[in-house]
C-alpha cells in the first residue's frame, strides 16, 4: 500500500489542534511530569533541521511519559526580546514588535510542521506586556529584599528598616556594597534622601557605579557572555570597560546556595564544572597593608596567607580608586597610559590570558606587615576589581603569574615553602611542603600554618580569616530599546518604584531605536514617557517638574531577565492576578526534564536558579531549584561547499585543480549543487549573486567539482537544510526518525540527506507490515511465540533507551523488529497494535493514522505503553558452543531447563565428544550455563 506521508501528516496535525490533544489540565489526580525545551529567539532565518534535534527528543519523552499516565506539562513559547529585531529596527525603521511577530509566525508553523507535542495554548512571549508585567514585577521584589546572612535567605526590606530603627548596624549580618555604621538614633534623625541611599547598599536589585562592557557601536552595556575576544559576540563590534551607573542584581548573596545546591541536580558534569568555576569559591584572609607616606591602606584577599613572608610586591586593578591616589607624579603618564590599554579588554579576556604579563609601576611601597619590608606597588590587567578587593600581595616564589611578572621586572623572588626546586627559575604551587624563612611559621605545614598566620592577623588586628567568591553582581541594565522597562522613577535624584498596580510599565513608542543626541538611551526619545505620581499614570515627557511628575528609568531590562522564570509562567500562563499561583508551582514544582544548549551554563541557567531561590525565599514558590534533570543536546552540522577563486579575478578553478593556483575558499549555497553530488550547477552559482554573473570556470572532466567541510550548520556558511524540504520529500516522521538515529543525543554529528532515504525506506515497510497489497488486514489470531518474543524484546529494549535518552539505539531497534515481523508475515493484532504505541513517541502521525485503522476512534497518544513480558524471552533451547583445549568443535541444542550437570552429561555422551575423546576422561568441565561449555583433555 502508498505510504502517502504528506496526506496522513496534515490530517493528523489538523485533528490533533482542532481536538487540542495536548492541552494539559491542572485539574487531575495524575502525577505529574515537566518536560521543557529551552525556549527559542525567533530569528528571522527560522529553523533549520539542526534546531529541532532537542525538540525532538524532548517530545519523544513528554509522549512516552504520557503513555504511562502522567500529566505531562510540555509548553512552547519564545524568549522575544533581543538585540536582532532592535539592529533590523536601526537599519529599516520597522518597529522590532513587528518583526518579532513575523519571526514567531513563521516558527509556529515550522514547529507545527513536525508535529511536536506542545500545548500551544500555554504559549508566552517575553516581549509581550502581559508577560513582561511580571518580569517587572519580580524585579520591584528583588528592589525591596534584602539577604540576611543569619536566616541564610532574603527578606523583605521592611525586616531590615525595622532592624536599624531598633539597633542601628549592630548586630546586622547582610550582604552588601559597602560595611556601614550607625546607631538606631542617626538612622531615625537621617534624611529620607538619606536612608533611601543606605537602603540601596543593601537592597537585592540596586543601582550604584560599576565597570561594565560599553560596546559604543550596539550603544549598550553587554554581559561577559555576550562577548568574544574583546569584541561583541553580535557583530563583532569593539568592546570597553567603562563607570557606570548601573542596576545590578545582588547574585553574589546566593553564591553558596547556588554552589551547593548543584550537589542535588541530574546535569551533566561540565555544565556543573561551568558554574563553580564562575562562582568561584575560594577560603582565606583579608589582610590590610599600609602605604609609605599615605594614609591610605590597601586590603588584599588571599587564599596562601600562610605565603605571607614571601610577598615582595603588591598589585592593584588598574581600576582601583586606590591607583590615583598613590601613583606619584613621575608614573602617572605611564599609569595612565596602562589603564587606557587595559580599558579595551573585557574582564573574561583578563581572567583567560594567562600568558600575557603586563603592568606598571605607581611609585609607591606598601609594608609588609610581618616581615616590615617594602613591596612596591605595580598596576596590571590580571587582577580584576570585582574579584576580591582589587589587589593582591604577590608571592613569586609559590605563585607561577606573580612569578612571571617578578621576572618580567625584575622583582625580588624569596623562597617561604621548603623545596628542592630553584624558585628563581620556577615557582612552587604546591601545599604538601612546610614554611621556611616565616619566623614563627617556620616548619608548620600548610593547615597549621594557615590557621597560625590568621590568628595572628586578628590578633594583630589587621585583618580576618574570610571566604571568598569569583562571581559578581549581575549587571542589570542595557542602553537599548528593545527590551522590558525597568520599573523605576526618579525622585530626588534616588529611584522609586512603580506601584503594581502601574504594571506593566509598557515600552513607548519612539521614532528612531538610536540614543538620544546626550547620549541617552533610545528610551530617551519617547515622547510619552514620564511617571504622574498623583495620578498614577504615565504622561507626557515635556510635563517633567520633579515635583509631581518624574522622569523614568530609561534603560531595559537585559535580555536573561525575561528567560528567568518562564518556566513558572507555564504553569499559570493567563492568570492576570498573579506570576503564578501558588497552588499550581506547588503542583507542577520542578522542571522535570529540561533539554537545552550548554551555552547557556553561566548565563541563563545561572540567573534562572538565582531567581528562582530569590522566590522561594519570599514564599511565592515551594521549591529551590527549577530544573531538576538537564541535558545539553549536541549539534548537527552542516556539510559546507566551497569554490576556489584564483586571487585578484573571478575564475573558479575545481576542487583538484586549486593547488596549481594562488586561490581564495569561498562558502557557497549547498542548494547550487546538483542533487547530493559535490558538483556546482555553474549556471546556478552565476545566478545566485551579481558579482558571480561573469564567473569563469576552470573544470575537471568537464566538471566543477567543490570542496566539502563539516562545521557548524549556520546561514553564513551557507549550508543549511530546511526542515520544511525534509518534511514535504521524507516527511516530519521521517525527520525526526533521523535526527534521532544519527547518533547520541549529546554528541555532534553531520547532516546528510541521503541518509534520509533508509528511515523512510523502514517507514513504508513500517506501515505495510499493516496491508496485504493495499488492502488493510489484520488478524485476531492469537500470535505465535516468535511473534511474541519479537515484540518484547523490543518493549525491553525501547523502555531502556528511552528512559536513558538513547534514542539513537531505539531506531535502530524499530528497524530489526519490524524485519523480523516481515519475514514471519506477521499481520496479528496483539503484536501489531502495541508496536503503533512503541513506535508513536518517534513517529506520531503514522501511528495515529495505523491506530484509527486498526478501528480506534481515538488518539493513540494516551494509550498505556505496552508492558514488558520477560516470559516471552525465555529460551526453550540454547545452542551451545562446545570447546575443547580452547578449540571450538561442534554445536548442541540442549533444553534451557537443564542444570549444569545435565548439560555436561548430555554433552560428554553426545556422538561427535565420545570420538573426540577417544575413550579418555576429561581432565576439566567447566559449563557456563545458556552460554557455553569448555572441556580441557
């Protein structure tokens, strides 16, 4: 029978939204199961078939799970805002809403095109403002939270005011900028003004000066993730550090939740590695050394403080506020001039070039205070303001970075951990030696030592034994249009915020995307746009009087904020009332299974736990973490063609021929070859793009032959594939059938159409396992044991890859399963019916169309998973392989009931061993029962 996979695939897509199959209720006494893809940005290029491998085998699971009677949440929606449709804003004029809105459209239908499971009624876009309302609003919460160390969580900052109206600072144990003291009597004579700008020091989102990533060319401030090697990850643009003014979120508070809360998450272990690698949790002491001639004193963080004697110099951030004032005049032009150079390189570029030493002098010692010796005081671009305090005692001898800069000029190099190693060639890292040229430290090992120095430290009263961590406050501002509102006001110069009910704060409408002429924000172009705190209401921009009316906060929102806490909206997604209701975070609590890019370990999946332990806390949420199991799908690649051009015309000399030439590679479209060869169509790449229209070609057997390559499926390299070709000539079963059987999950692997044509192959054999020529006919005949063991063979198998994600080796399975049926003509319904149930979770829309033949009115979706039978996989006979003195001789069928003792009999007085031995007596049995038996003579 004509397996007709167009025909059968739009009806079945047509039933499943008409019936709204998989809309999910959150009425029921099912358990529950949470399977969520990271959701996507809606490019402008759509899909391309690398994108949907995640999707896929997120589906297959979520259909799986719902086969064995869970209710199984499985929603879609897109992470809208972005910099893409803001750059098309600048360059066409077309508000980024509408772009956004035609990208969306246009994935839809692609994702529609593959028949995933998702509830599409669940759907939510991060830029629409019903969403967006709540964005703003959980950051109005963090606004008015405080962390308390003592209860290890946030609070309200309500909790916080009443603390200092009764005791001042004393006794407070908060995360904060700055370590404040004041009594409770000059809190309460204090400004307002005042108490609001000591409030910001402690608050969870708060705005103060900071070195941030200014890309002048995208006019925003950019995360370290957004950018590569100095240079904006989108466009490539030159990166700088910059003060400013800033929002931030205090992340820093939950740095050892966030650590050691990975101890409780099924995520891969690099991905796990990412995050405490950022963290960065390091124990040791904070130590203040004084400066010559100032009165200023410089704090170090150090994990060695039992190195304390062998520091010989000092090292400050370039950005240091410390640096001005201790660089003496003689230094400063060079000081300057370093802090300049230092200024174009990101902070992730500082941290990862190791091998660059770099710095200069500022002209002034600091003392050490233990061994009361100078150690001048140099800048350079390895120690980073946000890390620690911004300066280090550099120890040469045990330290490798310290002892490249003691060589690059010249520093003293003094040994203080006993080794054989000559420290002025090389430093000595290591732990496991004893002090030596420390005073009292000396023969102490490290643990001793350590604890001695910062007793010693305290005592001394110049210093304390502190943790420390990496990872810094997350920059919440960006200088772009395209993004959330921040839900701010401005009043006296401090920031207020919006009341709920205001919410959303919507973006205004504005005529150009650019910063204003002073350099403000595009936001600072709207014309509406100012807050009537009498009136509660947005209002015209030109009404400003600081009085009653006041200006709006005019940077966005970045875009991690919307991609926080989507996974909860899903839960609740049209309530208007709330972000979620409780009742339904309780019920749905944790992501199951979430299925995504490992890009994302220090970004996304970082800010998403903070923000969804900064909820808990708040009780607005009843569980920690929001993904409990997390796998990073691999990527198909694509398979790139390349011309050659010979160097300054426009001739074209084929693949075998280019060494003979001075030639430049060029990407071109994989569609301008003929059919899956590696030939170019010459007349087809002359049409593609007016600068090849005069192409001349230089060809090999009358042919242009390409260059191929495995990289990365992207539209810049020109090579990728439509799902939507795939889907018309193979089918959207066909397509997902491949991209599972290409190889593990988390592995990358190449695309190749042509491979293509066997999953389709075993689809038509699939579907005419059902037909007797083109007629459908099934039996009710009681299936044979062959027939049985085939197909529970195959229930054991799938159920293990499955529940492991290895779906790879299921198609496979699929295929020897349904060989084996053809060849015993197996046509029963017992097996026939449960094999379209196995099957349906990696091809949906054959097996709906088998399930209504075989007379079913409704969808196979939720039908029971067939359970496993070991009955039928019991052997009656084992062929056993009998070896003598290590050499196969012969093979016997015995009954799989024998015990070792009767095999070895039966097999000693078989015909074919009694002529082997010749009448002798083995010296050795050995029976491996159901596998196999040695004799030694």
């Amino acid at each position: 029978m004509f397996y007709d996979h167009q025909q059968i695939e739009k009806k079945w897509q047509k039933y499943w939204e008409e019936n709204q199959t998989y809309k999910t209720s959150n009425n029921t006494d099912k358990p529950k199961f949470y399977v969520l893809d990271m959701f996507p940005y809606p490019s402008g290029a759509g899909l391309h078939v690398g994108h949907p491998l995640g999707y896929i085998a997120s589906d297959i699971y979520a259909r799986y799970k719902r086969h064995q009677g869970f209710n199984v949440l499985h929603p879609v929606g897109y992470d809208s805002f972005g910099l893409p449709a803001e750059q098309y804003a600048i360059q066409t004029g077309q508000h980024p809403a509408i772009t956004t809105e035609q990208n969306i459209n246009r994935y839809e239908e692609q994702l529609k095109k593959i028949g995933f499971s998702f509830d599409w009624s669940r759907e939510v876009r991060t830029s629409d403002a019903s969403y967006y309302k709540w964005t703003q609003w959980i950051f109005i919460q963090l606004y008015h939270s405080w962390y308390n160390k003592n209860t290890d969580k946030a609070e309200s900052i309500d909790s916080l005011i009443h603390h200092f109206e009764e005791k001042g600072t004393e006794g407070l144990n908060a995360n904060q900028n700055d370590e404040l003291n004041f009594t409770a009597e000059e809190w309460k004579s204090a400004s307002e003004i005042d108490k609001e700008d000591i409030l910001l020091n402690y608050r969870l989102a708060y705005r103060a000066e900071t070195t941030v990533n200014w890309c002048p060319a995208l006019g925003t401030v950019l995360a370290n993730d957004e950018v590569k090697d100095g240079k904006s990850e989108r466009g490539g643009f030159p990166v700088f550090q910059k003060k400013m003014m800033q929002w931030s979120m205090r992340i820093s508070a939950y740095s050892e939740r966030l650590l050691q809360g990975l101890n409780t998450l099924d995520w891969p272990q690099p991905l796990k590695d990412s995050q405490e690698y950022w963290i960065g949790k390091s124990q040791g002491a904070q130590v203040r050394f004084k400066v010559e001639g100032h009165d200023e004193i410089v704090e170090v963080f150090t994990t060695r403080p039992d190195t304390i004697f062998g520091a010989t110099f000092m090292v400050l951030a370039p950005e240091n506020p410390l640096v001005e004032t201790i660089t003496t005049d003689a230094q400063k032009v060079e000081v300057d001039t370093y802090i300049e150079e230092t200024s174009k390189k990101t902070e992730r570029d500082r941290m990862s070039d190791v091998k660059n030493v770099s710095g200069a002098f500022t002209g002034s010692y600091a003392i050490n205070p233990f061994s009361n010796e100078k150690m001048p005081v140099y800048i350079s671009d390895y120690v980073l303001m946000g890390y620690g305090t911004g300066a280090v005692m550099a120890v040469p001898a045990h330290d490798e970075r310290d002892h490249r800069f003691a060589k690059k000029f010249n520093l003293e190099i003094k040994k203080v951990v006993e080794t054989e190693e000559d420290v002025q060639e090389k430093s000595f890292d290591s732990k496991d030696s004893v002090c030596v040229n420390s005073d009292f430290l000396n023969g102490l090992n490290y643990n001793d030592a350590k604890s001695k120095i910062i007793s010693e430290i305290e005592t001394k009263g110049i210093g304390h034994g502190t943790t420390n961590y990496r990872q810094r406050d997350a920059i919440f501002s960006r200088q772009r249009y395209w993004g959330e509102p921040v839900p701010i006001y401005y009043k006296d110069g401090m920031p207020c915020t919006l009341p709920a009910s205001a919410l959303p704060l919507e973006l205004p409408e504005v005529e150009k995307y650019l910063p204003t002429e002073d350099g403000d924000p595009p936001l600072g172009n709207a014309k509406e746009f100012a807050w009537d705190e009498a009136n509660q209401k947005v209002v015209a921009t030109d009404l400003i009087d600081d009085k009653t009316i006041f200006a709006l906060e005019l940077s966005t929102m970045p875009g991690w904020a919307g991609s926080s806490w989507y996974f909860l909206r899903y839960m609740d997604p049209q309530n208007d009332g709330e972000f979620c209701a409780k009742n339904l975070s309780d019920y749905w609590g944790q992501v199951d299974l979430y299925i995504g890019g490992s890009e994302h370990a220090t970004g996304h999946l970082l800010y998403s736990r903070f923000w969804n332990m900064f909820l808990k806390d708040r009780g607005y949420i009843s569980h920690d973490e929001p993904f409990q199991k997390l796998i990073n799908q691999g990527m198909i690649l694509g398979m790139s063609a390349f011309v050659y051009r010979i160097d300054g015309t426009n001739q074209y000399v084929s693949k075998n021929l280019a060494k003979d030439y001075q030639t430049q590679q060029i990407h071109v479209d994989v569609s301008l070859l003929k059919g899956t060869s590696d030939e170019l169509d010459t007349e087809a790449f002359k049409a593609w793009r007016p600068d090849y229209a005069d192409a001349e070609f230089i060809l090999e057997d009358g042919k242009y032959i390409t260059d191929r390559e495995v990289e990365k499926m992207s539209k810049s390299k020109y090579n990728v594939v439509n799902p939507d070709d795939i889907c018309e000539e193979y089918g959207a079963d066909g397509l997902r059938l491949y991209e599972m059987f290409l190889g593990p999950l988390e592995q990358s692997k190449p695309w190749n159409t042509q491979g293509l044509s066997g999953v389709y192959g075993f689809l038509k054999k699939f579907w005419n396992l059902y037909f007797n020529g083109d007629v459908f006919e099934i039996s009710d005949e009681e299936p044979t044991k062959a027939e049985y063991k085939v197909l529970h063979t195959l229930i054991k198998k799938v159920v293990y890859d499955i529940e492991n994600f290895s779906f790879n080796t299921s198609v496979s399975s699929f295929m020897i399963a349904v060989n084996e049926l053809q060849k015993i003509k197996c046509n029963k319904r017992n097996i026939l019916e449960p094999l379209a149930v196995i099957i349906s979770p990696y091809a949906p829309h054959i097996c709906e169309e088998l399930w209504s033949l075989l007379g079913h009115g409704t969808s196979i979706e939720f039908e029971k998973f067939p359970v496993l039978n070991e009955d039928y996989l019991v052997e009656d006979e084992i062929e056993y392989p009998v070896s003598v003195n290590g050499k196969m001789k012969f093979k016997i069928s015995l009954s799989a009931q024998l015990s070792a003792k009767e095999v070895e009999d039966l097999v000693i007085s078989n015909e074919k061993m009694q002529q082997i031995l010749e009448g002798k007596t083995p010296k050795k049995i050995i029976v491996v029962p159901h596998r196999i038996v040695n004799i030694v003579i």
